[in-house]
C-alpha cells in the first residue's frame, strides 16, 4: 500500500478515503503481531487473541483494531458507493453478530479485566458505536449495543473515583476519553453519561490557565494541551470556551508556546513508540481545526488553522509504510480531516 500524499487543500476526498479503507483493511483481520492488554490468572488463561477477542483481534492491539474498525465505518458512510464498500460490508456482516459482541462483553466480566483498555479503548469503543448509530445498516449498531453500553457504565463507574486526570501524551490521556466519549453520548441520547463527562472536564480542567506545553515527550502521539482544549471546546458551553481558551493559550495568535506550532521530529518509523510522533503531528491538526472553528476571525484563529495545515503537512503523507504506524496513523488522519 503506498502512502496517501498530502494535497494543498488537505482535506477528505473520496480518493484518500479509500486509501485510507485499504490500509484499515489490511490489518483489522491480522491477528499477529499482536500487543495483548491481558492479565494472566492461570494457565488457561494464556490462549490465542482471536478466542480472546474474536471481534477485535487484529491491527496489533485491541484499541486499533476498534478504531481501525471506526475507521471503515466513516469512510463507508462518507462514500457509500467506494470501490471497498463490497469488502466493508462482508466484513462487518460477518464481524458485527451478537456472538461475537457476546465473547467481547463476557471477556469484560472477568475480575482480572477491570482496567482493561482504560480509558483510551473505552472512548474509541464508544465512538465507534457513535459512527455505526448515524449508518443506515442500522443492525452493526444494534448487534455492537450491549459491549457500547458496558463501556458507557465502566465510565459511569470510573469517572467519580478519578480524583485527578491523566494529562500523559499517551493511551491513559483522559481529556482524549472524554473527548471521544462525549460523542457517543450526544449521538446515542445519553444525557446523563454527557452531563458527566461535562462535569469532570470542567473539575479537571476548568481552572487551568498559561499553559506551558512541555510537549512533546518522545513516546507521545497526542498533545497533552491541544487534546485538553479540544475537550473543553466539546464539553462546554459555546460561549464560556472563547474566555476559557483565552485563560489556557493566551498567546496563540503570536504562535506561542512555540512547541505547539512546531511538527513534533520522527527519526526513526520503524520504532513503534517513536513513531508515535506521526500521532502527535496528526492528533495537533484534528485539535487546531475543532479549536479554530470555535474562535472568532483573528489572529488567534488564523494561527490555528495555519498549525493544523503544518502538522497535517508533516505526517500525512506517512501513514502506511511500515506496520509500526500503519496499523493506527490512518485514523489519527481521518480524525484530522473529517473529525
């Protein structure tokens, strides 16, 4: 699979879409390699991911197989006549079924599975059933509900003992968690999940103010800052955002801190955690476009939407290549393009 080039635009077409569908293609069905979240209790605990996980087995791990799975979602719902619709649709009818949403909610039963996947494979989990809820096939949304709803009470669950978020660039962020997981209640009618999510968020992050931005750190694909203001600008109100960005990035319109206007460095594709950085420079364009269309026209703005295109320019032409990133970067770009 060659690599997407970046067009001036950089924006979503049905070209990139299917690039992008053929790569996600590719890996959700690999089984091997493969990173298990996984606790060992005993000896026949140690069994192949696919009877672990007979949904989500491929794409390295568990989370990038379900967002590699989103991933075909969008794509088919954005083009529905692309040339890898027939693939998509084969392969969700024969993914998406109720035994096999059936195993992966049994898997989340046992003791030794309390923390798996938290938070960062719950909210894409979610998200995934977000995007499965606005397709007309309305039976993969159906079929995947109850393993949608037992993340949304893992969350239910978890959020009032957080005392304190995770601002790491990494899976445990929990502003990306909130993020993702604000849409699935918004597009499922979970009021009650949303009002939740709100609140931590603003116990979280509310008072937060001149951000430094230490970032980025060298395993990171997201960064801490710009994914904790693209949650704010989800979770609150339209009109307290402007006066809460301004408190947090009080210097954007003259491009400071000047490490969030700077594509992160990837020296190395082949590593799996350097590569991350691709995420990085992918995850910043997605945040600056949400973050821009919630500013008014000015400086401020014009900065963001200028770093998005930057960051954009940096990364997207990378996301196949090598399994390291290939089995996750094109999502991280969908998001990018069509968020």
């Amino acid at each position: 699979m060659s690599s997407p080039s970046a067009t001036p635009e950089t924006r979503l077409t049905p070209e990139l879409a299917e690039q992008f569908a053929r790569i996600a293609l590719g890996h959700v069905t690999q089984e091997y390699p493969q990173k298990l979240d996984h606790v060992l209790t005993c000896d026949a605990d140690a069994v192949p991911p696919r009877e672990l996980h007979p949904l989500f087995h491929g794409s390295f791990d568990w989370h990038s197989c379900v967002h590699g799975f989103w991933l075909l979602a969008r794509t088919l719902r954005l083009y529905p006549d692309m040339p890898a619709a027939a693939d998509i649709h084969a392969l969700f009818d024969a993914r998406f079924t109720p035994a096999m949403v059936h195993a992966e909610v049994a898997y989340l039963a046992r003791p030794s599975a309390r923390g798996f996947e938290r938070p960062y494979g719950w909210a894409w989990l979610l998200k995934l059933q977000a995007e499965l809820s606005e397709h007309e096939h309305h039976r993969w949304a159906a079929a995947l509900r109850p393993l949608a709803e037992a993340f949304a009470d893992r969350f239910r669950d978890y959020l009032p003992k957080a005392t304190y978020p995770v601002r790491a660039g990494v899976h445990s962020n929990t502003a990306f968690a909130l993020r993702l997981a604000c849409d699935y209640a918004e597009t499922c009618g979970d009021k009650a999940l949303g009002a939740l999510l709100a609140d931590k968020a603003l116990g979280w992050y509310g008072g937060d103010a001149d951000c430094q931005a230490w970032e980025p750190s060298g395993d990171d694909f997201l960064s801490s800052a710009l994914i904790e203001a693209e949650c704010m600008r989800r979770l609150m109100p339209h009109e307290a955002f402007g006066p809460w960005f301004a408190r947090f990035l009080p210097r954007v319109a003259e491009r400071q801190p000047a490490t969030l206007f700077t594509p992160a460095t990837v020296s190395d594709r082949t590593d799996g955690k350097i590569a991350h950085l691709d995420g990085v420079n992918l995850s910043r364009a997605w945040c600056w476009r949400g973050i821009a269309g919630a500013l008014a026209q000015g400086p401020a703005r014009t900065a963001a939407l200028e770093a998005a295109e930057t960051h954009l320019a940096a990364s997207l032409a990378h996301v196949a290549g090598d399994y390291m990133g290939e089995h996750w970067l094109a999502s991280f770009a969908l998001l990018a393009l069509h968020g």
